[in-house]
C-alpha cells in the first residue's frame, strides 16, 4: 500500500487539535475557578451585617461593604474575560477539528482507493495463474 503522502500533515493537524483541546480544557478551569471566587464574594457580602454597635462599626462595616463590592465587580469582569477566552478557544478547537477531519477523510480516501488497487492487481495475478493452468492442461478445472 502507498504512503499516504500528507500523514505527516495530518499528525500535525491532530497535534495542534490536541493542543487546542487543552487549551479549552484550561480556559473552563479558570472560568470555574473565577466563578467560585465570585460566588464567594457575593456570599461574603451577603454576610455582611451591622450589628447593633456604635458609629465606628457601621463605619467598619461600611468599608467592608465598599471593599467587597469592589472586588466582586473585579470578580465580575474577570468571569466575563474567562467567558469570553473559553469561547475564543472552544471556536480554535472547532477550526482545528474542521481542519484534521478534512485530512481524515482524505487519508480514509486514499487508504480506500490503495486497497482497491492491491485487490485490482491481486486478481489479475490470480487471472493470470488461472489462465496460464487453463492454457496448460488444455482443459477447465472441475469445480
């Protein structure tokens, strides 16, 4: 059987795929991880209360108020980016997929075409043989 003449492409292709697949496999990490931290926040803030105490612990809590919800709006716009960077490689992985599944069925193409040709010349040699008996003995073989 002939070599398929752009395997070396093709394992190229399925390298840069598996690469790709990584890639998304982190960037759902981070996205998760930037949601729980952001869920926490939120919860924090949640919790938040005044208790019945002076000026200075409403003052206190205010602050932990205003430091919370800053950093939840950080929190915020960081899932956003990890969001939007998961989508950025889920579409890299689905080009990679398109661009190694075009080579697939080329090879499967190819691997079909070469089998049908060694079966092609199989059958000829076996004509051959058969003919070359049949011209020999001067009569048909007996099934």
């Amino acid at each position: 059987m002939a070599p398929f003449s752009l395997a070396a492409l093709l394992r190229l292709r399925r390298l840069q795929q598996d690469q790709a697949a990584a890639e998304v496999s982190i960037s759902r990490a981070r996205a998760a991880a930037v949601a729980t931290r952001r869920r926490f926040a939120q919860n924090s803030l949640a919790s938040l209360t005044s208790s019945n105490g002076g000026w200075e612990v409403l003052r206190w809590t205010a602050a932990a108020r205003a430091a919370s919800s800053s950093t939840l709006g950080d929190l915020t716009v960081l899932v956003d980016e990890a969001e939007q960077q998961l989508t950025d490689t889920s579409a890299q992985l689905a080009e990679s997929r398109a661009k190694t599944v075009s080579l697939e069925k080329l090879e499967a193409r190819h691997d079909a075409d070469a089998f049908r040709e060694e079966l092609r010349v199989e059958q000829n040699d076996l004509d051959e043989i058969s003919s070359r008996l049949f011209h020999a003995n001067g009569k048909t073989v007996k099934p």
